[in-house]
C-alpha cells in the first residue's frame, strides 16, 4: 500500500538501498561476464568491446526516460524494470560466454538497468521533501556502491559453484530481493493527466523540461569532467605496473573498494551539512585530481597501490553523493517529469565516464606507462573544476541549482 505523501516519510536509507538491485546486477555486466569471458579464453579486445558497447547502449536511457512519466505507474515501472532487470542479468551470465548473445545481452541488460536507477531516482526526487535530497542522495549512492561491491565478490563464485543453472539463477533471485524496499517508497500526488497524456504532450513537456535553464546548468556541470575519478575501472588492468599480484589487484578493487567507498558515502553526507553539494562536487573534484598527481610521484608499489585505489574510490564515492544531492535537489516535488529530468542529468553524469577512459588510455600510450593516465586525468578534471568554479558560485548565490517553488510543466503521476 503507497505511503501518503503529507506522512513525514521514513525509513528513507531503506528507500535509497533500494538502488542496491542497480549496483549488483550491474556487476554482472562489467565484472562477472568479463571475468567469465577472459577464464574461457576470450580476448581482451573483444571484451573491451562488449563493455563499452554495453556503456553506450545505457547512454540512450534519456530519449526513453519519458515514458517512466507516463502510461503506468512510478512504483510499477521500477517493479517491472527490477524483474527485468533480474531476469536480464540471469540470462547473461547463464549463456555460453563465447556466443552470439553476449554482447546483446550486455547491452540490453546495462540498458534497463539505467532505466531501473531512473525510474527509481525519478520516483524518489518527485515524491520525497526537499529537505532529504541530501540524505536520500548519500543512501542512494550507497545501495549502487553497496550491491555493486557484493555483486563483483560473490557473483562468479556463484556461477562458478553451483551447478548449472542455479548460479546465474541465484544471481537474479538476489537481483529481486532489494524491490523488498519499494513499497517504502512514498507515493506523489495522484494526478492522471500525466498517465493518459498523448506522446505528443509529452513529447512538448521534455521539449521545455531540457530548454529549463536549470537543468542546461546542471547538464553542463556534469557533462564535463570535473570528478568522474575513471580510473577506478582501469586498476584492475594496473596491477602489472604496480607490481602488484592478481590477489592483491582482486582484494583492493572488491572489498576494499566498497568498504571505502561506502565509509566515505557516510562522510560526504556529514560535509554536505556544511558545504552545498555543487561546491563539494567541485571540490572533490580539485582534492581528487591533486591526489592523483600525488600518487604519481610515489613508488609504484604494491602499497602505493592500495592507497591509490583506495583514494581515488572515496572521491569518486563523495563525488557520486554531491552529484546525487544536486540532482535529487533540482528535482521539484510531485513534478510529472521527474524520470525524464533524472534520465538527462544522469546520462549527461555518465558521459564523461565514457570519453574520460579514452583520454587516461591516451595519456598512457603518450607517456609509455601509467604515469601518462594519471597525470591525463588529473589535468583534464583539474582543469574542469576551475572552468566551472566561477559559474557555479554565481549560479549557487542566484539560487539557479535548485529546484523553483513552482512547476509550470504537467502534473504528477501515481506511484
């Protein structure tokens, strides 16, 4: 039964780990099935491929946002896409690793699964009070980091223990387990124009919604590199340079990355009570990249290693937080687009995780070794924080990075 809305919601770090079904499948898709891949022989191109194909497939989740604004309700579409998404994520790692289907099947799965962290960001940002767009910001970055992390340790014991097909079958029951928290979820106002509105209508509302100056701002802000920290999905092809061993290079980027990332989720949270979330994403941005710079002065130790995962997973952990705050924060309460806004300003957040890999892997080609990628990235998102620092104090005292007090586009949908 929906919670109403007048009712002070609880339980919302329920609510925010209820995008744990996100993080863990999507393990699936950028851990376990290339992990499957490379033991039977697969090639590293071609599973580079495959990952990135599956990256730019879930970059197409803003031209479908929409219609999580439209047509059923918010709660039925993250309970459709959460059983999907299961089912996806077991299909996946059930078929033969050499096959056909792979690639289709990564692509399709990363797919739905942004569409699922949409559809429950955009349900979350329409139907929570704005005061709790930092604390549902830092639980919903939790539950990604949380189930992505036990997705990566346990997902190809599973499938690699249990008899076929009860390991990729195991995998998606836990997929299903976190839409036990949905029904937390409070339910904004019940309006149903937005549900029987025509395509067109809702194509003019998204019209107006991408043409809003807050949300070009935010687009822009995220958009560019400033704290996207991509060179946590590249340690675990560093080892070699770090002389370290695959033991080793397994432990920091699986356990030690979550245990991490999820301390400093709680610690972004304590310091967005004291600096608003733009100017903590700006500034973790800055601390990040001179961190980087940092560690390439350093011996490329086994020890260095684990400092240097470790260090660049919190800020990429405190930067996923602010980021989410801002979003949840732009967001007004009850709006019917609130899906369709979440989908743009998250796919624009993934974007720079796409070319920011290409750059890092260019900047070791130039240099020869890793130090190429370091000081790349750090330069690149460097450079990012300080073009924006101005805009975006301005834009902070303007009061233009928040959501207005008044929505002038549709009404709300059921949840």
């Amino acid at each position: 039964m929906s919670v109403p809305i007048e009712t002070r919601p609880r339980f919302v770090w329920a609510m925010g780990l209820s995008n744990a079904a996100y993080g863990y499948a999507y393990a699936g898709v950028l851990v376990t099935m290339p992990q499957v891949m490379a033991a039977h022989g697969v090639a590293e191109p071609v599973i580079a491929n495959y990952t990135a194909l599956s990256g730019a497939a879930s970059l197409a989740t803003f031209a479908l946002a929409p219609l999580l604004d439209t047509m059923i309700s918010r709660r039925a579409w993250a309970l459709v896409l959460g059983v999907l998404v299961a089912a996806l994520t077991t299909a996946l790692l059930a078929v033969s690793p050499t096959g056909v289907l792979v690639g289709p099947l990564m692509m399709a799965d990363a797919l739905a699964l942004v569409m699922l962290t949409t559809a429950l960001g955009g349900w979350l940002g329409a139907a929570l009070p704005k005061d709790m767009d930092d604390t549902i910001g830092t639980w919903f970055t939790m539950g990604n980091a949380g189930g992505f992390g036990l997705g990566a340790l346990s997902q190809y014991w599973l499938i690699t223990t249990l008899p076929a097909p009860w390991g990729p079958l195991a995998v998606g029951v836990i997929a299903l387990a976190p839409l036990a928290l949905q029904p937390l979820i409070p339910s904004p106002d019940a309006g149903l124009k937005a549900v029987r509105e025509s395509f067109g209508d809702l194509g003019r509302d998204v019209a107006v919604l991408v043409r809003q100056p807050l949300v070009l701002r935010l687009v822009v802000m995220f958009a560019l590199p400033c704290a996207a920290f991509t060179l946590t999905n590249a340690f675990g092809g560093l080892g070699p340079d770090f002389h370290v061993s695959a033991g080793v290079v397994d432990l920091a980027n699986g356990f030690g990355a979550t245990v991490t990332g999820l301390a400093a989720a709680l610690l972004a949270r304590w310091f967005l009570r004291f600096v608003h979330g733009p100017l903590l994403y700006l500034g973790i941005g800055v601390v990040g990249a001179l961190f980087t710079v940092t560690v390439i002065a350093l011996p490329h130790t086994a020890p260095v290693y684990l400092v240097a995962v470790i260090g660049e997973n919190m800020a990429q952990s405190f930067a996923q937080v602010s980021q989410n705050a801002v979003i949840f924060g732009s967001i007004r309460r009850g709006s019917p687009l609130a899906a369709s806004q979440f989908g743009l300003l998250n796919t624009a957040a993934l974007l720079p995780y796409s070319y920011m890999l290409a750059l890092d892997g260019y900047g070791y080609h130039l240099v020869g070794n890793v130090a190429g990628s370091f000081w790349m990235d750090a330069g690149v998102s460097l450079a990012a924080c300080l073009i924006l620092l101005i805009p975006v104090r301005h834009w902070m005292r303007s009061g233009k990075l928040t959501a207005p007090a008044d929505d002038p586009v549709g009404e709300a949908v059921p949840a």
